[in-house]
C-alpha cells in the first residue's frame, strides 16, 4: 500500500451539484481499493491560464492509500470524467492532514482583503472629520513660536556647558603647578 495525494480541479459549473459529485467520486475511490485519510475542499480559485472555456476551478485535494495497481484505473476514470477540469496524482511518503498551501494562500488573501478594506475605512474616516479653519491653525503656529522663545535653544546650552568645563580644566591647572 502507497500513500497518494490527489488533487483534482472540477468545472466551476458544478458547484450546486458538489456535493452528490463529491460522494460519487469517493464511492469509485472505495470501489478501487483507495482509503481516504483526508478530503480538503479548497474550492473555486481563478485559474493561472484557461483551461478549455474555463477560467475558474473548483479544487479537491485527497490524501489516500491504496494499491500501486490500480492508480492506472482510478487515472482512466479521471481522464473520461467530463466533471474534471485537470487532475494530478503524487506518491508522497506520508499523509499529512494541515492545511494546503491552497487553503493556506486563500485564507491569508482573505486576511488582506480585510485589512485593506479595514484600512480604507479609517481613511474615509479620516477625510469624513472637518478640516481646521484658517484663523484656527494661525493660533496654533503662534502658541508654538511662543514655547520656542521660552526654551533654551541646544546651542546656548552647549555654548555654557563649554565654559564651565573650560573654567574646571584651568583651575586643575593651577593647582597641580
């Protein structure tokens, strides 16, 4: 027995007839021998380049185990179903059941999308407050040039600072001489 990875892309069409399809498909799986470990309905993505007439897929991703001899049987059922788009069938050492990079991509795409639409919230709601008027803003300016007047710039600090030290340094002088 081989642990298998089954990925299928379904006509997007199906989707109100998903579910009987879904249940028809894993009954063939049981019928050639497969046991399904796991079943991830990633669902419709848009597709990287069109398949046929179809720019969107619904994807199903299976983890199963079953015989090396009839993946050529379960491949023949997949090519002549008229339901998938593309099929793709990997030997993989282990089942693992996490998420999908698929799944994973979808969630963190939504995740974006809120924080954008989050974000443009806040900015209408920025715009959407009243602006100051011009007679409020010349109060502003002139309040914060009277601060500046009332403390000491950083230069008249360090110039003072300069001659105290300088004053230290002499008086050390004298008294080692």
């Amino acid at each position: 027995m081989n642990y298998y990875e089954l990925t299928l892309i379904l006509n997007p069409d199906l989707a109100s007839k998903f579910d009987p399809y879904k249940e028809h498909f894993e009954s063939v799986l049981s019928q050639l021998g497969f046991n399904i470990h796991y079943c991830e309905n990633v669902g419709i993505r848009e597709l990287a380049y069109t398949i046929g007439i179809n720019k969107k897929g619904h994807y199903l991703i299976y983890q199963l185990n079953g015989d090396p001899a009839n993946i050529n049987e379960l491949e023949t059922k997949i090519k002549y179903d008229n339901s998938v788009i593309r099929h793709l069938i990997l030997k993989t050492d282990i089942v693992t059941e996490a998420d999908s990079f698929l799944t994973q991509d979808t969630k963190e795409a939504k995740k974006r999308a809120e924080e954008r639409a989050h974000e443009a919230k806040l900015k209408a709601q920025v715009q959407q407050q009243p602006k100051p008027t011009p007679s409020e803003t010349k109060v502003d300016e002139s309040s914060s040039e009277e601060k500046k007047d009332e403390s000491p710039s950083s230069e008249e600090e360090s110039s003072t600072t300069d001659e105290t030290t300088s004053e230290k340094t002499e008086s050390e002088n004298e008294e080692q001489a």
